[in-house]
C-alpha cells in the first residue's frame, strides 16, 4: 500500500516553472500550496531541482531538461562506479575558464561487494569429503585466456567542468587512438598500455555545440588485474561487449525487448534478459551468467488515470494510491523511475526554463524525441533522484508525463490471481534444461556478434563456450524420528516425509483440553466439518484434542473479533482458533496484536476457503488438517519430529530482519534460538524480537538478544551451551565487512564476558554462518536438477571465504536454487564436513512443512516472526510468549 504522506517532506524546491493554470496550487499527498519548482541540471529529461547540494558544488548556470533515471551498476553481484550526473565546481572569478581545473574532491565510489576475507592462508581445507561423489555443471563461463595484463589508471578533469555523463564519455572517445583499449567510468580511466607521459592535456570539441574542452589526464596508479578494481574493470569491459547483443538496459539489468513474450490474456508482458558478474573464483576468472525476466504491463500510468477517473468519484486519490511507490519505464529512453508524488496543476503544456528560453513539456518531447503527447491537460508525476545521484551532489525531482511512463511489476492483486502467476510461471521457471539452452545460446551470440568480438579482441580475451564443470557430493539422507524409541524413517530422495505421519506419533505433545472456536455464523457449517477432520488426524498422531467451545458471531468485522476475544482471554484457554470469511489484512492484525501483543494466547487463523471441502467431499480436507495439527502442537511447545544431532550442550540462533510495512525508516530484528541440551531430549525454543529505527537490515541488539537466550538455556538446563551455532540472513556482500566488525566482534566479545563470569575459562565455541539464498549461481546434474543434499565447495566458492553451496529442496517446477554459506568466525573445532553436515539438518527442522527448507529452521524462524511484527503487529509481541513457536 503506498505511502499516502508527502514524500517530498519538508523540502523546499527551487527555481520556477510556469503554469497554465490560474492558481498555482500544489495538489500534493497533503494538499497545499506548490513549492517553486525548477528544471534540473542532466540532459535529456525534465527535471525539478532541489537545494540540498553538495557545499563544493554548484548547478551550472543554465539549466536544461535531463535524463538522470535509475541506471544502474554494470553488474549485479559487483557493482561498478558508472558514469555520474557530478556537476563540478565552476572556474573561479575572473578566470579564463580553461586552464587547470580548479580542485574539487573526488566524486565518491559505491563499496566493493565484498573486501571481507575471513580465510588465511594457514587455514584448513575447505573441501569436504563425506558424501557420493558428483560430477555437476554450473552456470559459469571460463575466461579461458588468463589476463596477464597490467592496467595503467588515470584520473580525467575536465576543463571547463562537465555534467553529462553522455558528454564526457564522447569527449574521451576522440581519443581512442592516443589511449588504446580503455575503459572509462566518468572519472577513472583505465588502460591497457601505458601512455606516452604521465601527465596529458587532449582537447576534444562538443560535436553539437562546438564548445570546447580540456581534458587533463594524470596517472594515478596501476592496476593488477587479480584485485579488485581490476576484476570491476573486467565487468565493465563483459557489459561493453553486451552492447553488441542490442539488449536494453533497465534497472540494473539487461533485457531483450525483441524477444519479448505476451501474455495478452492478463495485459503484461515478460521481457528476458541476462544478470552477469565476473570475478576471481578459486582457481579462475569466471563469468556467472543466469536467466533474469521483467514483468513489463501492457498499460500506461495514463491508462490508469483513466480508470480511476471513470470509476471513482474521488479519482485524484485513486489514481494517487494506484502508482506511488511503483517503478515505470520511459520507451524514449529506456530508465525506470519510481513515482514519489502527482501534481494535478502542471501539465504537458506547463513551460520550464533551459538556456535557449522556456519550452513547454509538449514541444520538448515533440522535438526531442518525436513524440506527441494526447492529452494536454493530464497530470505530472515526479519522481525523486536515486541516492547514487544525491551522492553525488545531485538532489532533484523529475516530471514524467503519464501517457509516456509504462507501468512495471506486479500488484498484490495480481500476486494473489494464481491462473495469472501459474501463466507466468511457464515462461519463468525454466527447468534446468531449457536454462541451459539459454545459457548456451547467450554464449553463442555473445560469440558470434561482431561488435562484441571487437571487444573481447581488443582486451586479449577469450570466453569458454562449455560450462563449467565442477565437482559435488551427495550427504547421505537424513532419518527423522517421531519418538526416542523409533527407529526414525529415511526423509526420502525428495526429503518429504508427510506420508509417514500417517503411521506415526509426533516426537512430543502437549494436551489441549481448554480451547476456543471462533466463527462466524456464515462459517459454521465448514468449521464443524473440519473440526471433526482435525480431531480425526490428531488422534492419529497420539495429540490428545478435547472438545472445543464454538463461540458464534453475527459478523466478521474486526472489533467484533476483537470484542469476542476480549471475552475468552478472560477464561485462561490454551489456544483460539478463528475462522475468517477472507484474507483482509485489518481482521488479521486485529486477532493477532490482541492475542500476541495485548495477551499472550497463541492463535490459529484459519479462511473459510482453505477448509471448505473440494467437490464436497470432506476427506479432502484431512491433508490441510494434518498440517494445522501440527503447528497447534507447536504453538502449545510441543515438537513433531528430530533428527540426530550427535552434539550436546547446543544452541542454534537464527536472525533476521524484515521492514516495518508502515513506515520504511522502521525495521524489526527477530533472533530464534533452538535449546538442545541432550540428543535424547526435547528442544526447547526461544525468542525475540528488537526494533530498531535505522530502515537497514543490521541490528545493534543481537549480542543482547544473544544474552537473553543464554540465560534462558541456564534457566532451562542449569549451564551454559558448550556449543553456539549462528546462521545470520538477511545480508548483502557489501555488508559483511560491517557484520564483521561490529555484530560478530561485539558478540565474542559479550560471550566472553558472560562465559568468564559463569567459571568458564576455554574460549567460546561459536561458528557465525552467513546465510544467502538470494544468489544467482544454479547447478545441474546431467541436465537435471541436483538432489537434495547436493554440496559443492569448489571450483565456483571464492578463495578468501570458508564458503559452500549447499541444495538442501526439491522443486518439481523450474531449476533449484542453492543457498550459499560463508563462515566469517569459527572457533568450534569442527571440519568443514561436520558444519555442512550440521546445516543440512538443520534444514529438516522447520514445523510448518513436513520437508526441508531453502535455509536453515531456526532462520526460517526467524524470517517468519519479523514477518509478523513487521507487517502485522508493527511492536515487539508479548514476552510470556518467548518459549513457544507461537508465530507459525
């Protein structure tokens, strides 16, 4: 839901822009008059300028439309310094104008991804052991021809300074024959032979304008193409070779707009497309190449417009509320842009300022671009500059027309139509082999394309047409016991064992004798019937369910939930059950902030959709009932099931962080702890949850959560764990070094403390994982889809990392995607066999699923109560509700 605050905040905008409208009034999200407005600084498209500017910068003296959309970095897993929208500071007073720049700071680069090394050369072997022997296949490309080259790098002024990124890229470009192969990135220049001096003056000339220029070239350092800056060169020499497949650049990846694929039946789109890196891997410099799509709408914001206007009174709101916060495309120049705001009082005819007279937005597009615009008198939307163009020095606002802006992505509605995402679904999830077929066809091209061998000639590369091959292990199957005394049941070469709860108990119950059911009249019938079902499955199971007090509403609106609730936490009941007519968010959050937050009672929510019998019948249902009975037990402390762990004294902490769905400047931090005293026993569980108000997805709180759990397993068991487990979701590469430093350092640092004061004198036994599944590396086995428990830790890891991949699911739709695990910190003692060992288990320990997870259960855990609070609850949930799994 966008956002209905004006997003342009406090912020007053500078300069003027003319009008045809009488009144200059701002119709903004709050109403109000307009702040003045002005046309922004970079070329090609409207813009609005705003007065938060760097000190040492200052906009040129004539403003003119400009294009600064949301390009993005050459690659997705390295990002690369591109070219920059920097405006410099102008020639002194009284100068000539030409001559030698004045001195300005440097424009400040994005991060590296990763300059965290975590492995030493001492460091044991990475390479596990345990398991069959695979031979498999990888999304990569060897660079087969090893650059033995040395890059020369020199820093480029411009004199007088230049704010086009455009401009400056063909001003070097005259002077290709001076520097050789090169790569320009706005401020660097990077050389594959040295030049004639260390210090050059070119001169080059505007080709429109015939303005000329000085361009001052300094040499500043040289590169080894082994570090990395030089691998950031390679990506963008890969991303300059791409230019031959005439593919489009939107948002941070290229896409194929010839090959598109219509789904006219639902107005959209799909728009294939490449997401590539390049980078040292263990032994080679290797291209990482996978299947990316756009879901591109058939309609315009224009379009939008309309429907609102023919079917809501109030359509200004309508339309408001249907684009804030969604990403659209501009045809004309192929960027993307989110919507911050609509103004209703400037329009295609409204005229903005540039350095040869006004012109209006009707005449700018027509002589820039061909384009005629329909309808005058439509609205503007603006949009705000990126934060990589606020970085450097730019704070603007663009005009976009309506009837020009192609609506992109999906809504929730659409999200929740399955016909459409099963529709979607064909052409998005390919199977592993028709991705190949894709890979290799990109491979193909990328070969054969004139423009793009040109490239690779000139920078003495050469591509593998094969993809890599790599070798793996299978981890034997994991048994999964539903009592001490069984002997456990193998979890199956598709690691699903839902069958098997039909012939046995759960590992631990709890009694439920004192539970309500809440339901609606309209309800009723469905209710009764999948009450009995669930009686009938838990009695399979040896869970002992009494009989249950069905409580009748007239309605289902949320106070009356909420009022009926009040009524029954006053009696003391173990759990409550509510049946609702639909999914609206308003009753959910209702039922659980009264339960979860006001009270401590666990709850289950159950739509009248999900236990309303197919065709009748109402065995159908006992499937659906298995699965809630199962969590009921949970939510009460019970466990369904284990696997073997041969370590005591355990505890394994999962943490996530999901955004406050109300305010993004929010976020929630949840820690899940699994207490595992004895192998034998039952494991207890822990949790919670911190706020913090940041908006980024590191937390301060997670050594004093880590604290809380520690208490809780003395409390529970009379010691202290020998052995802390700690998987951390939720990161990017670019904020490993910042875990590092002050999440992992300050977390030994505070186990330290407790352990010396507890009498324990031996350093703290902790392995700190890094979790990501949001990862682009996929693996094929034969052309298939590797088994569960597939692991690979060569060939496509990384040398500075204790990393692997491991396929802990099986997918029967589309190509599996493997979780990658970097260990930043261990002290434990244990090999590299037992710690891929022990996460695979651990991905056959979340209750809410009879099967494993992508990712270990306690991040699932995790990742499901920030959802929660973060979407739902919007506060921490009540702490009596520490010790149970009440969020499943």
């Amino acid at each position: 839901m966008a956002d209905r605050r004006d997003p342009l905040g406090r912020d007053r905008i500078r300069g003027s822009l003319s009008s045809n409208s009488p009144r200059p009034a701002f119709d903004g999200a709050r109403g109000g008059p307009p702040p003045p407005i002005r046309v922004g600084v970079p070329p090609q498209m409207p813009t609005y300028q705003t007065p938060e500017r760097r000190p040492w910068t200052q906009a040129p003296p004539h403003s003119f439309p400009g294009d600064p959309g949301q390009s993005a970095p050459s690659t997705s897993s390295a990002p690369i310094p591109g070219p920059s929208s920097f405006s410099g500071q102008p020639p002194q007073p009284g100068g000539s104008g030409l001559g030698r720049p004045v001195s300005r700071p440097p424009r400040s680069r994005r991060p590296l991804a990763d300059t965290l090394r975590t492995r030493g050369p001492d460091a044991p072997s990475k390479h596990g052991t345990t398991g069959q022997p695979l031979q498999l296949q990888s999304n990569y490309f060897k660079l087969l021809k090893r650059v033995e080259w040395t890059l020369y790098q020199y820093q480029v002024e411009f004199v007088p300074p230049c704010a086009s990124p455009r401009l400056m890229q063909s001003l070097v470009a005259e002077h290709k024959r001076i520097l050789g192969g090169f790569v320009f990135d706005g401020v660097q220049l990077f050389c594959a032979s040295k030049l004639s001096n260390d210090e050059l003056v070119l001169h080059s000339r505007h080709d429109r304008t015939g303005d000329k220029y000085e361009l001052h070239v300094t040499r500043v350092a040289v590169v080894d193409m082994t570090d990395e800056t030089g691998i950031q060169v390679l990506n963008l020499i890969l991303r300059r070779a791409m230019n031959g497949l005439n593919l489009q650049l939107v948002g941070r990846n290229l896409y194929d707009a010839a090959a598109k694929i219509p789904i006219r039946e639902y107005h959209i789109e799909l728009w294939p497309g490449y997401i590539t890196s390049i980078r040292q891997h263990e032994n080679d410099v290797m291209v990482c190449c996978e299947i990316a799509h756009k879901t591109m709408r058939m309609q315009t914001c224009y379009d939008i417009l309309r429907e609102c206007q023919r079917h809501d009174r109030n359509y200004k709101d309508a339309f408001r509320k249907a684009v804030l916060g969604c990403v659209v495309l501009t045809g004309y120049n192929n960027k993307t842009y989110t919507i911050h705001d609509i103004t209703f009082d400037t329009t295609p005819e409204s005229t903005f300022d540039t350095k040869n007279g006004k012109i209006s937005f009707l005449d700018y597009y027509k002589n820039k671009y061909n384009l005629r615009i329909r309808d005058a008198y439509q609205p503007m939307l603006l949009s705000r500059a990126k934060k990589k163009d606020a970085r450097s020095g730019d704070s603007e606002l663009m005009a976009l027309v309506p009837e020009l802006c192609q609506m992109t992505g999906l809504t929730d509605t659409m999200r929740s139509d399955f016909k459409m995402m099963r529709a979607m679904a064909d052409h998005t999830r390919l199977n592993p082999d028709r991705r190949i077929e894709r890979l290799e066809t990109f491979n193909r091209r990328l070969q054969t394309s004139p423009e793009s061998q040109d490239v690779f000639k000139v920078w003495q590369m050469e591509l593998d047409r094969r993809l890599v091959d790599l070798p793996g292990r299978l981890l034997p199957q994991e048994m999964i016991f539903f009592s001490t005394t069984s002997n456990g049941v193998q979890a199956g070469e598709n690691a699903d064992w839902t069958a098997h709860f039909r012939d046995n108990p759960m590992f631990a119950t709890v009694r439920l004798s004192r539970w309500y059911l809440v339901v609606p009249v309209r309800c009723q019938r469905e209710a009764n019937d999948f009450l009995n079902c669930m009686i009938t499955a838990a009695r399979g199971m040896r869970f002992e369910i009494s009989n249950c007090e069905i409580v009748h509403m007239p309605d289902d609106s949320p106070g009356t939930y909420v009022r009926t609730l009040d009524s029954i936490i006053n009696k003391d009941p173990q759990m409550i059950m509510c049946v609702v007519s639909n999914n609206k968010n308003e009753r959910y959050t209702a039922i659980k902030k009264r339960c979860c937050v006001d009270r401590a009672i666990p709850t289950q929510v159950m739509v009248q959709k999900t236990i309303t019998p197919k065709s009748g019948n109402v065995r159908t249902l006992m499937s659906v009932a298995t699965k809630v009975v199962i969590q009921m037990n949970c939510k009460l402390g019970g466990v369904p099931w284990k696997v073997k762990i041969p370590l005591n004294g355990l505890m394994t902490i999962g943490f996530d962080v999901c955004h406050d769905s109300k305010d993004k400047s929010k976020s929630f931090g949840a820690m899940v702890a699994t207490l595992d005293h004895d192998n034998r026993g039952t494991p207890k569980f822990f949790s919670t949850v911190s706020h913090h108000s940041s908006g980024e997805e590191i937390s301060n709180y997670l050594p004093l959560n880590t604290v809380k759990a520690l208490n809780e397993y003395r409390r529970e068991f009379g010691e202290l764990p020998k052995r802390i487990i700690f998987y951390r979701d939720g990161v990017s590469d670019g904020q490993l070094q910042y875990i590092y430093d002050h999440e992992v350092r300050s977390l030994v640092e505070k186990l330290g403390q407790i352990y010396k004061s507890a009498g324990v004198e031996q350093e703290v036994l902790l392995t700190f994982f890094i979790v990501n599944k949001r990862i682009n590396t996929r693996f094929f086995d034969h052309r298939l889809n590797p088994r569960p428990g597939t692991v690979v830790d060569n060939v496509v890891t990384l040398p500075q990392r204790t990393d692997f991949y491991l396929v802990s699911q099986s997918v029967k739709q589309g190509t599996v995607s493997p979780t990658a695990y970097n260990v930043i910190y261990d002290t434990s003692g244990l090999k590299i066999d037992h710690l891929q060992m022990l996460s695979y288990k651990q991905c056959h320990l979340y209750y809410n699923w009879s099967g494993t997870t992508r990712v270990p259960a306690v991040c699932q855990y995790a990742h499901k109560l920030s959802f929660l609070v973060g979407q739902y609850l919007h506060t921490a949930p009540n702490n009596m509700l520490e010790k149970k799994l009440f969020f499943l």
